[in-house]
C-alpha cells in the first residue's frame, strides 16, 4: 500500500510537471531587456501582443502574422528605427535641396531677365497672341469738361491718373471705373487745393508709386502724393511750357521737357535742382526714360530725335521724320518708337542715327482728292520689353502694331475704334490693358474740333489668345 501510494504521488509529480514544462513552451518568459525593449515599440504593438486570448479575426491574424516576422533582437530594432530616421532625413535633405535648387533657378532667371533688359534685348513675344477686343468690353470713364492731354498708370495698374485742359487731375480706380479724387484747378483753385491755372500738358509717376507729377502751360511743375493726391511741393524754373515728364524708373529723378527747348534734371525726394541741358532747336514736344541715366526727347520741327546720357552731359542726334515729331516712347534701353505729323511712324535703335523702320501715312488720309493730308500721329505707347506698340489719330483711333525681328518692320494687327483725337495712350505694366485719353481737339492746340467725341478715358482690354505666349525672353539685336 504504501509502495502504491509513493507510486501515485510519483505519478501526480510527473503529470504536474509535465503540465508546467506543457505550460512553459506556450507562454515563454521573456528578459527584462527584451520586456522592456518590446513595450518601447508603442501601445499599438502592445495591444497586438496582448489580444492572444481573444478570438481571431482576419485582421488579427494578419497582425500576427506581421508580428512573427518582426523576430527581431532589440540592437536589430534599433537598428532599423536608426535606418529609417536616417532615411527620413535624407528625404528632407533631398526636398529642401530642391527647394533650393528651383530658387536658385527663379533668381538666375530674374537676374538674367534684369541683365537683358539693361541691355535692351529682352523681348517678350506677346502681338501674335493678341486679339481685337470687343467694343461692348471698352469702358468709358468721364469726368473732365475738357479734351484730357495726358495720363499714367500706378505701377501696381490699381490706378489711373488723367489731366486735360480743364487744368484738372483725377485719380481712377480701374477695377470700378470710378473717382477716387479729383484736383480741381482753373479758377476753382484755392490756396489749400494747390492745383494748376492753365492747361496740363504732361504727367509721371514714380517707378514706386510714391510721387506723381504734373506740368503746365504756366511753366510749373507740381509734386503730388499719388496716394492720397495731397500737394508736396513745385519746382519753377522753366520759361514756357512743360510739355514732357518722366521719372527716372527705380529712382525719384525727375526728367522735365519744355517749349523753353530745355530738358532740366530735378531731385524729387530732397525737392532739389539738379541741372539743365541745351541742345534744341525748336520746342520739346514729348519725353520719356527708363532705368538708365538717360532719357530721350522728340524735338517737334526741329526734326530730330535726341538721347541725353546725363553723367556724361552729352547728346546723341537722330534724324528721321519730315514734319514736326509730336510725340515718343522707349519700347526698352536700346530701342524707341516715335510719331509725326506727317502721319509717320518710326522705330528707332540707339546704334543708328537712322530709324531702322519707317511706317508713312500710317493712319492713312483726310481731305478732298488732290488735297490730301496724312492724319497726324498724336500719340504713341509700348509695351515695356516686348513687341507691341500703339499709335493714336483722330480717324479710326487706336492701331496697334507688331514690330518684326531687329525692330526692322512694323506690322498692322488691328484697329480699335475710338471717336476723337486719341491725345494719350498708356498700356498697363502687366499689358492686359491699354488706357486712351480722348479728347475733341489736340492737345497742344484747337487746329479742329470733333463735336461727337466724348472727353473720357477708355479702357481698352486687350484679349490673347494663347495663354502660353505672353512672356518668352529671347535676346533680339
């Protein structure tokens, strides 16, 4: 008996042990070090392990199945958590270099376009994209009693600045179309007002928006605020007209032309003189200049065209139309575009005292047969570094041109139809519009009078075609 029972209880010891050895395959005891490193991998793991009791679902199996396959030591799991962060920062290397890469590329492009603009090679192809505009799109702004003599755009093409003959300025907003301000003048000047007596002849903004100023008949020019149109100050010293006005671009250097057959250079922000330059032989009737130091102005009948380098007080002549030159603009550095009375259009470059191309009775003819008379150019506009200018008359309007390769041709796109004399004309910096200021006669006299013209400003949007076109730098001689 007593063997039997030492057998059993021998027996229970052996299944008991059995079932701890059973026990201790299934749930194995991990280290401390591997405990502790397998609950630093997250809660989400955590909870993978834990759920063994639960029954299995296709994604738990799944989980399992991915847990079986990270059999890992944990020097391997922290080798591969170093590997992946490792990874991590070589991709935001990679990107931010990239970042870097595109900036380099934007400002290389910029300098590029800043150093061939200089140069006066940057074109940008933008006259076979455009189209005729619809009449019903041109907007109609009134506000001055008399023909409006001249006009600039703010460099941001938020504003529009026009005088006329009624001595009055105002500000337009071109989004609405409508006044902002208005600097009467005439007789309804007043000491606070500080506006012009006698007819407006030129206008010009700085290049940052900040000084607007305007020339008269009275031989004044006015310094504004274009902002808020509040009166700065004058400079006197002209002894006739003011009949052009420019601001040096990136500069408050002002160039001031006048019927005095004078160009005076003047210091805007310290309200100072500078110099004047004689060369002249007959009134200055238009001006204009970009970044350089240099602007250029149209002599009327005198017959020439002259380029005033100012560091170096010296002046290039061109020779080129055979009535009076009423009127020019640079189109960039090294080019220029200018208009006549005897309805001729020239295209200029500063390396010939010639003009490179040469449009005669460009708007064509007015009086009876065997008396016919060209239609005067009254005014002409470019679009800054491209290939598109425009020239105004008193027949059809506004014609807007291509100019071919080298600026060796000028090619009609179209006519866009405007009653009266087109007296000023400005095209927008961005070039999605050009500005018109009609008037019923001339501005520098009453030679004829249209009755059915409208003293306005039009807003003349100008439609492309091919979104792709607008701007394409290309270096042209």
């Amino acid at each position: 008996m007593a063997a039997g029972g030492m057998n059993r209880k021998k027996q229970r010891r052996d299944v008991s042990a059995a079932t701890a050895g059973g026990t201790g395959r299934k749930r194995r005891k991990l280290p401390v070090a591997e405990e502790k490193s397998w609950q630093k991998a997250g809660s989400k793991l955590n909870e993978e392990i834990s759920s063994d009791s639960e029954p299995d679902s296709p994604a738990k199996k799944k989980n399992n199945e991915a847990e079986e396959e990270i059999d890992e030591t944990p020097q391997e799991k922290k080798l591969r958590l170093a590997k992946l962060y490792l990874e991590q920062l070589r991709q935001q290397e990679e990107e931010k270099a990239e970042e870097e890469a595109l900036e380099r590329d934007l400002i290389a492009g910029r300098l590029k376009e800043d150093v061939l603009e200089q140069k006066g090679k940057l074109r940008r192809q933008i006259a076979k994209s455009l189209q005729l505009p619809d009449v019903a799109d041109i907007r109609v702004l009134r506000g001055h009693r008399l023909p409006i003599t001249c006009l600039v755009i703010s460099p941001d093409d938020k504003y529009v600045f026009s005088a006329a003959k009624d001595c009055s300025i105002i500000k337009w907003d071109v989004e609405s179309g409508k006044k902002l301000h208005v600097i009467h003048g005439g007789k309804k000047v007043t000491e606070e007002s500080h506006g012009h007596t006698a007819h407006i002849l030129s206008m010009a903004i700085s290049s940052d928006g900040k000084y607007l100023a305007t020339g008269d008949k009275n031989k004044l020019i006015m310094i504004w605020e274009a902002a808020t149109c509040q009166h700065l100050y004058k400079f006197t010293g002209h002894r006739d007209a003011v009949s052009g006005l420019s601001f040096r671009k990136g500069t408050h250097q002002l160039y001031s032309a006048s019927h005095d057959r004078s160009v005076k250079v003047w210091n805007t922000a310290e309200n100072a003189y500078v110099e004047t330059l004689f060369g002249h032989q007959d009134v200055i009737t238009g001006l204009d200049s970009l970044s350089r130091e240099c602007c250029v102005t149209s002599g009327g009948r005198d017959g020439t065209v002259r380029v005033w380098k100012i560091a170096e007080e010296s002046q290039l002549v061109f020779y080129g139309h055979q009535g009076s030159i009423d009127c020019i603009q640079l189109i960039n550095e090294e080019h220029m575009v200018s208009g006549a009375d005897d309805g001729s259009v020239a295209l200029w470059g500063l390396s010939k005292k010639k003009p490179l191309t040469t449009v005669k009775r460009a708007h064509g003819f007015q009086g009876a047969q065997g008396l016919e008379q060209p239609y005067w150019i009254t005014s002409v506009a470019a679009l800054l570094n491209s290939d598109v200018v425009a020239t105004g008359s008193h027949n059809t309007g506004v014609k807007l041109w291509k100019c071919g390769e080298g600026f060796r041709k000028l090619e009609s796109l179209f006519d866009v139809p405007l009653v009266g004399f087109v007296n000023s004309l400005k095209f927008s910096n961005t070039g999605n519009f050009l500005v018109a200021g009609i008037g019923q006669e001339h501005r520098l006299g009453r030679w004829w009078r249209i009755k059915e013209a409208k003293n306005s400003i039009c807003i003349i949007p100008l439609k492309k075609a091919a979104a792709g076109n607008t701007e394409i730098p290309t270096e042209g001689s």
